[in-house]
C-alpha cells in the first residue's frame, strides 16, 4: 500500500473489471475440462494442455495448482480439502486462483513432466506474471486445515517481486500518515482500519475478502502503532473500526471479532457494491424494470404465493417442454407429485387438485403419459369443487430486480426446503424421500442443465449418507449455501438480493460461532431448529396474515405488503407470498 517500490495504494475500477472479465472468461475456456477429482463446479481450473499457458504464464493472477494423480490414495484424501480452500477464498479472485492437474490422464503426462512433478499430490505457487519456463515455487501442502493453507497463500503473496500485481490489493500495515492522506488519493465511501497484532492475518483475509467489492478499502493496523491505537482508544485485537472522508471513526459492530463477521458486515454497507454489478435498484425504479408492482415483503419469512407460483412455473411451464414423458421421467413426475401431494403445506383447493393429480399417475398403468393428458388433470377438466392450482406467478419474497433474476430458481429451493422440514413434522417414512424426488426432477426436467448437473454432482457425493430427517433438513440447507459461494458476483446475482452464507449472523445470532483457531463455525444444534422454524407451515405468510411480518424499510430494505395470487379455476382469488432469504435467488 504505502510501499514506495511502485506497489498500488488502492485498487482501479475500471481494471479491476477488466480483471474480473478475464477471470471470467478463463473459466470458461476451462470449463468443458471434466476429469480427475475436480470439475469446474468446484471453483477450480482444470488444466489441461489446452488451457494450461493462460492459466499460469504471465497471468495477472497469482495461481496456486495441484499436481495429482486420481489413482493416488493422498490425492483423494487431499481433495476435500482443497475444493473447502477453494470455497472459501473465492472472493480471493482475480488477485489468487485454485487450478489442479491429473497427471494420471494420458494427455496430461507430458505436461507434469514439464514441471517437474515426480510424486503426488504437488502444489505449487504460480505468481502473478510468471514466465513461460517457470515451473513454480513449492507450496507446502501437508496440512489438511484450511485455514492454514490460506495463511501460506498470503505468505506467497507476500513475497511477490516488484512492481506489486494491479490485481492484488495491498496487504502491508498501514501508518497514521497514510490514513490522514487516504481520502486524498482513493475515491472509496467507507475505509476499514482492521487493528491486530503483527502475528494475525484477519486484516489481510479481510482485504482480500472485499477485493472484488467497491467503494470500500481495508487496511490492517498493528497493534505497534501507537499513535492511532491511543486516538482511537483501541483495546481489543483484532477490532475494526471505519474511517470516512469527514475524519470520523466509528466501531464496526459484529457479532464476534472475527474475519468472516468483518468481511459479511463490510460487504454490506451503504454504497458497497460488487465490481462490475449495478448497485441495489430502488423499490421506486423496481416497479418501472419489472413492469409489475413491487411488492414489499418479509425477507425473514415465507410465502405461500412464492410456493404456488412454483409449482405453477414447475408443472406448467417446464414440464410442456416434453411433450411425451416416458420411462425415467414419468418416474420422476410421479415421486415429484408424490411428496407435494404429502407434505406441501397448501391451501385446501391446492391439496385436493394434488391429490387428484397424484391418485391418477399412481394408477396409470402405461410407461408414457403426453404432457397434453397430465395438463387436462393439472387444470381440472372434469370441472370437480374446489380442486385448483391457480394459474400464473405472483412472486413477492422471490421477487428480482429484473424480470428475469430470482423468481422460479429461488421459488424452487424454497419449496423443497419447505417440504424436508413438512417431512420431518408431519411424521414421513423415509428420510430421502424429498430430497431423491427434488434430485429426479432436477435431472429430469430443470431447465438449466448446467444447474442440474451440478445438483447431480452434490447428490452423488453424499446424498447416500442421509439417515434422518434432520439430516435431510440440513443436506438441503448446506448444499445450497454451497450453491450460493459458487453462484456469488454472478450474472445472475440479484444485486438486491447478493448471495450470502444463510441465515445471516442478524438471522440467527446462535447460528454462528468461532473455532479455537478463529475460523467459522456453524452451529447446527441452533441451524436446525432455525430452518424448523423457519420452514414450517405455521410460518408461511398467507393472504390473512401476511401484514403480520411487516419489517421497516430501514431495515435492509425489506417492508410490508401483500401480493394477490391469479385466479384460480374455481374463480376464487387469494392473497399469498413467499420467502426471500437472500440466501436464495
């Protein structure tokens, strides 16, 4: 940062964007790589001799890369490990990224010959600009702790050559005299003074954390300077503190003193947006992008016309797409209508058409069903009493910015969130009975095909080892937090609704602790009984009580409001909506 040898005092928009687009744009270049122990999905370069030369000659990313075999019994063990590291600095991006290498494939052998691998696994650090016969710095791998791992990275970092990479911000202490100067020289709203001891790395987590985030800077101050310890009457370690333009410090507020309690808090203050994302869209301006009324809603809670306008998008819109179901499919359109017919929480005119719906694919005897036969039953041709799903979408807690952000994918996830925890109340039979429906009718028929394998590929890994319906409840829960770390800064990411780790620390304060070393941890014994809670279907908001969970706009911008469902065949309309965590989009 203040270093006079040529290092950046603060980070450039406009090439930090360009950065970012080109990191973008090499991941697609690796993305059709599938072999080995890694895929794209796990936010990790598979190299091939392809894409290898972009990936590590003369970046301007620094790349740390696994040398493995997939034969080799270390490699596998090391693999979790490496995709957690992988998740857990990919804000990391595009100062330092994760690439890996299956030496064991034909096509790569001559290319580890090259860099001199002879065991397995090899990590080695590329940094930024590296030359074309470089074959890299060794990296000490041995250590199965993640946070450990991240430590030696910004080591590596640190130990880059001059002048310093525009994509690393800057991670040295900074001093009084750099702070009094810093609004002079850098166009940011908030600056993050993180106070710590010489030893700590929070403050360089922190700074790296926030890299792909504007209009905020972090710098780490040691405990040794004096002068802005005694002015701002600093005695914790680690604290932070924001500094503004004005000359004003003032305490930022967390739940605990710990890297991802700063990281979370400061990715959330007024004006800080993601690089190259548009800023949050004001409720006024929403309703002119949607070209629907906005309807302010309960980020805490959940609504039932989120859930119905799912299943209507579901069984109305993305099963036309196959014209003839057969074989597979039919088995799973049958398992996906089996368990809302059991535990969706629906009105009564919903559940009858369910039931209806459920008891004729149960008795068809044939291995095929047109679409044009199952949407006569879905719209109640045979005109019976109270038997509808209304027609339509009507999204409030899975609202977007733009009609086509959020909406069916966040109103998906909700409604099989709704219906692990309706299993586990309402006394089900088999703990995998939703979740192997959800997995079937994702593979099925999701439309977003990459979405779907991805889900696959979470399933196959550990959907065997669900036992219990809480397990089930928390399988759900953790896999798609995992959805939201790989989907964040996206194209697709509401810049309302960002994607967080869910429940947020104001959430669920119980839900979040540290360990030992620090490093986050999830409190499940507090999860579970969150997404109970949360989930259940005396917490959906409905037509007559969703004025009850009424939040002041101040309050992350959520509000109150009520949304009217389409009407239904029997001619009636309702009042219903759903959730908007923002964990889900």
């Amino acid at each position: 940062m203040a270093r006079l040898g040529g290092r950046a005092t603060s980070r450039f928009p406009g090439e930090m964007v360009q950065i970012s687009r080109w990191c973008c744009c090499l991941l697609v270049l690796c993305s059709p790589v599938h072999a080995g122990l890694y895929t794209p999905s796990d936010q990790i370069f598979v190299l091939s001799p392809q894409n290898v030369e972009p990936v590590l000659v003369n970046s301007t990313a620094a790349v740390l890369t696994e040398f493995y075999a997939s034969w080799c019994g270390h490699c596998i063990a090391f693999s979790p490990v490496y995709r957690s590291l992988a998740r857990d600095i990919r804000e990391w991006k595009p100062a330092v990224a994760l690439a890996a290498v299956d030496c064991a494939a034909e096509e790569n052998r001559k290319l580890c010959a090259g860099y001199s691998i002879r065991a397995y696994p090899t990590v080695k650090f590329f940094h930024a600009y590296s030359k074309a016969d470089s074959t890299g710095k060794a990296f000490k791998a041995s250590s199965h702790d993640v946070a450990t791992l991240r430590h030696r990275i910004i080591d590596k970092l640190e130990n880059h050559q001059e002048p310093w990479p525009p994509a690393c911000p800057p991670l040295e202490p900074t001093s009084q005299a750099e702070i009094d100067s810093f609004f002079e020289t850098n166009n940011v709203q908030h600056l993050a003074l993180i106070f710590e001891d010489s030893k700590s790395y929070v403050g360089r987590e922190v700074t790296l954390d926030l890299l792909q985030f504007e209009n905020v800077a972090v710098r780490r101050v040691l405990s040794s300077e004096e002068t802005l310890v005694k002015k701002l009457e600093v005695t914790e370690f680690p604290s932070c503190y924001l500094y503004s333009a004005g000359g004003n410090f003032s305490r930022l507020r967390v739940n605990m003193e710990a890297r991802v309690f700063y990281s979370y808090a400061l990715q959330r203050l007024p004006g800080v947006v993601r690089s190259g994302k548009p800023p949050p869209v004001k409720v006024a301006v929403l309703r002119n992008n949607t070209g629907e009324p906005w309807r302010p809603f309960n980020r805490s809670r959940v609504y039932m016309a989120d859930l119905e306008s799912a299943m209507h998008y579901s069984l109305r819109v993305e099963l036309a797409a196959h014209t003839l179901i057969r074989g597979e499919e039919l088995t799973s359109l049958r398992k996906y209508i089996s368990v809302l017919t059991k535990f969706f929480p629906g009105r009564l005119v919903v559940m009858n058409l369910l039931k209806s719906v459920n008891t004729r694919l149960q008795n068809h005897t044939e291995n095929e069903i047109s679409y044009e036969t199952f949407r006569e039953w879905l719209d109640n041709k045979d005109q019976s009493l109270d038997t509808a799903l209304p027609e339509g979408e009507r999204w409030v807690g899975c609202q977007g910015s733009v009609p086509y952000l959020r909406r069916y994918p966040c109103g998906i996830w909700t409604l099989f969130h709704v219906l692990t925890v309706q299993a586990k109340n309402t006394g089900g039979t088999d703990p995998q009975e939703v979740l192997s429906a959800m997995r079937n009718y994702v593979q099925s028929f999701f439309g977003c095909r990459d979405c779907a394998e991805h889900f696959q590929t979470m399933a196959t890994e550990s959907l065997s080892e669900v036992n219990t319906f809480s397990a089930a409840v928390l399988w759900l829960w953790s896999r798609h937090n995992r959805v939201n770390n790989r989907v964040a800064g996206a194209l697709s990411e509401d810049p309302n609704f960002p994607k967080i780790q869910w429940p947020s620390p104001e959430m669920c304060p119980g839900c979040h602790s540290l360990k030992e070393n620090g490093e986050h941890r999830w409190i499940q014994d507090q999860v579970l009984p969150f997404l109970l809670a949360h989930f259940s279907s005396s917490s959906i908001l409905t037509g007559a009580d969703q004025h009850h969970g009424l939040f002041n706009e101040n309050e992350e911008r959520k509000g109150h409001g009520s949304g009217d469902l389409p009407s239904s065949k029997t001619g009636s309309r309702e009042k219903n909506v759903h959730k908007s965590t923002k964990m889900i989009s």
